[in-house]
C-alpha cells in the first residue's frame, strides 16, 4: 500500500481533486490531512491552494511538451472499436478509425489511449461452454458439496485424464478488458477439443498422496481403463485410506458398466459434466505444461512429464485440495456459471 501511495504522488492532479482540495482548505482542513486524504504530498496540496490564492485559478497550465496526436474523437472512437469487439488487435482498431488529416500513424498511441481508460490487452479465459442443463447440474453438486468441510474434501482422490501437445498451444488471442472482468462472459473465449500430436497421461491427486502418471496410448476404452489404471493403481489407493471417495469425470469409459462394477463397494462422487474449473487436478494439469520445455518428439514429452510429476510438491496439491470450499462457494455465487479457478 505505501509504494502504491508513493507512485501517486506523481500522477498529475486532475482538475476534480483541485476543487476537491480547493473546498477542503476552505473548509479549514490543514494542508497533511488534505494530502492523507487524498493520496497526496502535503507540498501538493500546498502548491494548489497557493497558485488559487495568487492567480486565482487551479487548472493546470498547458505544458510546452509534444501535444496529443489524436482528439477527442478518435479517443472515443478507439474506446468503442475496444468495448465493442474485446478480442480486435491493435491494427483493426487503427483500421477503424474515423477519416482524419493526422492518421494515427503508431499502435503504441491506440495502446496508450486504452491504457488511459483502464482497457489493457490480456489473454481471455478460456472455458468449455455452459447449456443451461450444465448450470443446473453444477448449481446442484455445488449445493450438496456446500456442507462439506476440508476434511471431508481431503478424503476425495481427485482424477482426471490430460492431454499435452508437442505444438504449443495458440494463446495469442487477447482482449481488452478492465481489471476485476476475467471472469466476465464477454471476455471469455470458449474452448473446443481437437487432436493434435501429443501424449495423454493420466494421474490422481489427494491431500496427502499422488499416483504416478499414466501414459495412455491410443485410445482409452473402458477395459483399458479397468486394466490399466483402476485395478493396479485406483483400487489399492481406496483399499489403504479408509472413508476415501473416488471422484472422475463423465468420460464413457469413466461411466461403462465394466468400470462401475470394477468400482463397486467404493464411494464415487458424482461429477457434473463441463466443471474442470471445480476439480483441483486442472491447475495440476497446469502447473505442469507450465513447466514444458519444447520437445522434439512423443517419447521425450513423455519422459519431461514423468520428471515434472514426480518433482511436483505434495505441498502444492494440499493447497490445492484445501481450496475446495472457495470453488463451491464461486460456483454458487456464479449460479453454475464460469468461476475464475
């Protein structure tokens, strides 16, 4: 907070917090508790009244520095061009402004004016689109899951399948929004699957525990999934934590009959569809391909995954599961709708 108030002390004093000023020195306010109520220096606060007292005006004389390359009404046209469209790049926004004898030739003037009105470029939020069904259910789950306590969420063995791409991921769309809006629909960029050269792994999270990572070529079918995941690694994890809850996804081989009766006798938690934002294993996932470094091919991903699993701390995964009660309660106060985890 201090550094915050320091760096505001340079910012020109708009004409507002002159007649702010103006009106608090004449209602007998000193010139520190001027300056402590508005973020200001005392000798600020000082000058102000003094250049009112002597010349008798407060606005600020114009500088003799360079003067604006844009008025009024491009200024409001590259607000609208912003708001209207979040996710146009700097050149559209050029493109579309009004006819002038002085173009605005430079990006950085656009960026500049954006930055003026609070609109910054950042990547958008990327989710997996809701239908009203899908709110539903997670309103549902999120009422159900609202009496549970860490505790009982640190009993729930989170899993979940990921896929990572030898190709990075395209994340150069941006959009212009405010501070506090990431989580504003408009500014959200709904994702769709696609296959692409990579590997699939699978993995199972706890609060006090991890599985190993699971490679999985090809695809996973529901015996594949019996065979391979929940018979040598699933069932053994619930077999030796008494009270433990199995949670996975919708997936069809999650949901087959072969899987369910390999699951009988243990507790599974229900899961609505299209909630990765609810599972704590995502930011896993993305803790994880943070870490990637470009790999030449599948097999020496697979090897860069398995390292970055194993170095992952348990730490981490426990803060993780712990934050389970907030993720319901954004749920909740989203109305099933997109939460910001």
């Amino acid at each position: 907070m201090p550094l915050r108030r320091n760096r505001r002390q340079y910012e020109q004093l708009k004409d507002f917090d002159r007649g702010r000023i103006i009106g608090l020195r004449e209602a007998g306010w000193s010139n520190r508790r001027i300056g402590r109520h508005l973020g200001r220096s005392d000798m600020v606060v000082a000058r102000c009244w003094q250049q009112w007292i002597t010349k008798g005006r407060v606005y600020r004389r114009g500088g003799s520095g360079r003067p604006r390359n844009t008025n009024d009404r491009e200024d409001r046209a590259i607000r609208r061009v912003a708001t209207s469209a979040p996710t146009t790049s700097l050149a559209s926004i050029q493109r579309h402004l009004p006819p002038s004898r002085h173009p605005v030739k430079s990006r950085e003037t656009i960026r500049r004016r954006l930055t003026e009105v609070g609109l910054r470029s950042r990547r958008p939020l990327r989710r997996l689109p809701l239908t009203p069904h899908h709110r539903q259910c997670r309103l549902d789950f999120a009422d159900l899951g609202q009496a549970w306590s860490v505790t009982d969420w640190r009993r729930v063995i989170f899993s979940d399948e990921s896929r990572f791409s030898l190709s990075a991921d395209d994340h150069r769309t941006r959009v212009w929004r405010r501070t506090g809006q990431r989580s504003d629909p408009a500014f959200i960029v709904e994702r769709h699957t696609a296959i692409s050269q990579g590997v699939t792994v699978w993995g199972a999270i706890s609060w006090d525990t991890r599985s190993s990572l699971v490679v999985l070529q090809g695809t996973l079918t529901a015996r594949r999934y019996v065979d391979d995941i929940l018979t040598p690694i699933v069932l053994p994890m619930l077999s030796s934590r008494p009270g433990a809850i199995y949670e996975q996804d919708n997936a069809f081989p999650h949901t087959a009959r072969l899987s369910q009766q390999c699951l009988q006798g243990y507790d599974v938690l229900p899961w609505p569809a299209r909630s990765p934002d609810l599972s704590p294993i995502e930011h896993v996932w993305d803790a994880l391909g943070r870490q990637l470094q470009p790999s030449r091919d599948t097999g020496e991903l697979t090897a860069q995954m398995q390292r970055l699993g194993q170095d992952l701390p348990q730490g981490v995964i426990s803060d993780l599961i712990e934050s389970m009660p907030r993720r319901i309660s954004a749920c909740i106060a989203a109305r099933g709708g997109f939460t910001t985890y």
